[in-house]
C-alpha cells in the first residue's frame, strides 16, 4: 500500500469526529497525530485512573482489507505481555506447595538444564522466570528438542557462557520452557490452566488456543516492507490444528507459545492489568496472593529491571518506575505498564506501525503512553 492510502486511512480515522459535527478532544488529536507520524493501521487503548478503568477508544482500522474499524471485544495476539500469564499461574503453584522458585528445573521439567560451562551450578525456575536462567534463544525456541542433550547435539550452545543467575538476558525459550513444567506440576494443558484459573475468573475473553477463540474478532497484524507497504502477517493466528492433535503434554508446550501467544483485547487485558496492581485481586477474587504478586514486580536482576515476568521501566514516563511488559511480534506492538502504588495505569496495542528496527522500545507505544498521562494522570 502507498502512501496515498496512509493519508486516506488517516482521513477515515477522522470521519467519526466530522460526522458528528464536533472537533476531536485533546487526547484524540494527540493519538491521532502519533498514528500519523507512525502510519499505524489501528490503535487500542486504556487509561486506568484510580484504581478502575478511566478511558478506553479505538482508533483506525481492524482490517485494511474490508476497512474495518477497531471494535473493544477485538482480540489482538498480545506477544510477550503473555510471559505474565504463565509466571501468574506459577505462582499459584508457589502457594499451593507443589514448587518452589528455587527447584532445580531441571528436575521439573525431566531432563538435564545445565549450562554446560558451569555444570555444577543448578538452574532454577526462578532464573528461567526472570531471563537470568544464562540460557539464550540461539538454536531457537519453538520446540524443547533445541535443549535437551538427548535430541539435539548442539544443545550446548542454548546455553551462554556466563555463570547462572550472574547475569540478565532476555530469552523466549524459557517461558516456552517453563509453560511445559506447568503442564507436567497440573496435568493440564497449558492454555486450559490459564483459561480455567485466570481468564475465567477475571471473567476475561482470550486463551492461546486459536480454535477455541471466536475467529471473527482476531486482529490481523501487519508489517511493512523496506518501501513503507503494509504486508498482512498470516502465520500470527497460524491453528497448529496438525500439532495439536499430536500434542504431548508437558513437552510439545511450545505449539501453544506460552511465551508470546496469548490473544486478548486492550480492555480485557486492562482488567488483568488491574488484578496485578491490586497484588493478585480481582473481579471480587484473590487470584493470588499479595506476597507472590509482589515477587513478580521485584527485580530480580537490578541492572535490567526484571522480575518474574515483569519489568520496572523508567524510560516509558521519565522520572517514573512503571512496572509492566511490552509485545512485539507479526507487525502487533503492545504495551501493559502501572504504577500500584499511585493506583493508574495504561494499555496500549497497534496492529502495525512504521519504526525503526532499531528501536529498543517502540515509540508509538511510548508516545501514546506519554500522552494518556498528560491528559489524564500528569
């Protein structure tokens, strides 16, 4: 598509606020004026102020195809934010005693997990949760084949070559990882777990499974090529119907992509986001207790910030720690940040957007994030 048709999409996001005879609010033209600067396709986002949801819109389109616009039962796949959802449902095994942060995971997950420069130095799941496992994505992490000794003669090089626990680097092999133990610790496929003690109780719409999701309110993701043309990026809602009937529980884990394959709206995941800044309550229900909600926004690793599945950010808003985690992946970037003791927060989603690949943390995101607190929280 070419740049004529950005400035078309730009015009039709402005068509609701001309049809109604009314000049757009602060907040829309600032959002409005980000999507430009950016080419977004579509914009989710939700502002909460006071401890409950305070703002929510949609901006452009869900479908460049049909020019759909951007509905808030739309389900975006959310990429990485999706990591929070497995170390969630760890630690309501923590409470339940059936493991604990300092097991070998190893033994959890049924073969060997030792760097191979430090083998005598046991790996926990609390390093696995925290990307400070030393173990890294370089052989890949769609399958648990890429580590274990007795399937892959290069597992070695899964592994870096600093000593475990020493030293933070972020790795989608551990969650995919780590996803597989939760099956082997409940006897549950992994995205059953979820759905039965998170989303249902939440009274949340999504899961990992595509099948099991309403197909109509998938958004599709686009990325854009070296001439600025949006590419639809089919494989991001790929059924894996093939793999999935010969799943093998507790190690074909990685199918469902518990480290970036949750599929759920800004507004729901703006619920979960407030169950996190309330330490584990939501919806009326304790879905974990305070104690472990507050291991996950603690760092593990100071240099880099991270938790269990949670980073504390203070670039997002200068001067200001939110804790939270960002997506990216297929075109979609999102972002889900709070601050719990002050009570606000912000989730914000794009289908697809025009940035650098050298940028560290998306600017759109960012900017939009910026401008919610301005308007709202500043």
């Amino acid at each position: 598509m070419k740049k004529t048709f950005i400035s078309f999409l730009l015009l039709t996001l402005l068509l609701p606020v001309l049809l109604f005879g009314q000049q757009a609010s602060e907040i829309d033209q600032r959002l409005l004026a980000i999507m430009q600067r950016y080419q977004a396709v579509g914009l989710s986002v939700v502002l909460v102020k006071n401890n409950q949801i305070d703002f929510h819109k949609n901006y452009g389109y869900k479908n460049i195809k049909d020019k759909t616009t951007l509905q808030d039962n739309d389900i975006f796949r959310i990429a990485s934010i999706s990591k929070s959802f497995t170390a969630t449902s760890f630690m309501q095994l923590l409470k339940q005693g059936r493991c604990s942060l300092d097991d070998d995971f190893g033994d959890l997950i049924g073969f060997p997990i030792r760097n191979p420069n430090y083998p005598e130095a046991k790996i926990t799941l609390r390093m696995v949760l925290s990307h400070t496992s030393s173990i890294n994505d370089k052989n890949g992490y769609f399958n648990l084949d890429v580590i274990n000794p007795s399937k892959n003669p290069d597992w070695k090089d899964s592994y870096n070559l600093y000593a475990p626990g020493s030293q933070y680097q972020y790795c989608n092999l551990n969650f995919n990882m780590a996803g597989a133990v939760l099956e082997k610790l409940t006897q549950m496929r992994f995205d059953n777990y979820i759905s039965k003690n998170i989303l249902k109780p939440l009274h949340l719409y999504g899961g990992y499974c595509i099948d099991s999701l309403d197909q109509t309110k998938l958004v599709p993701l686009y990325s854009f090529d070296d001439k600025a043309n949006f590419i639809e990026e089919p494989n991001a809602y790929a059924p894996r119907r093939d793999e999935l009937t010969a799943y093998q529980l507790g190690y074909t884990t990685p199918t469902l992509s518990p480290t970036g394959g949750m599929k759920i709206s800004a507004l729901d995941l703006a619920k979960y986001m407030l169950m996190h800044m309330n330490y584990g309550m939501g919806n009326g229900k304790k879905i974990m207790d305070k104690k472990y909600a507050k291991i996950m926004q603690t760092a593990v690793n100071r240099d880099s910030g991270y938790g269990l599945a949670m980073m504390n950010e203070d670039t997002v808003i200068p001067g200001i720690t939110l804790t939270g985690h960002t997506g990216s992946a297929y075109g979609l970037y999102s972002a889900m940040f709070f601050n719990p003791a002050e009570k606000y927060g912000f989730v914000v989603i794009t289908n697809g957007c025009n940035i650098p690949d050298s940028e560290e943390f998306n600017p759109l995101l960012k900017d939009c994030i910026q401008a919610l607190y301005d308007t709202y929280i500043k």
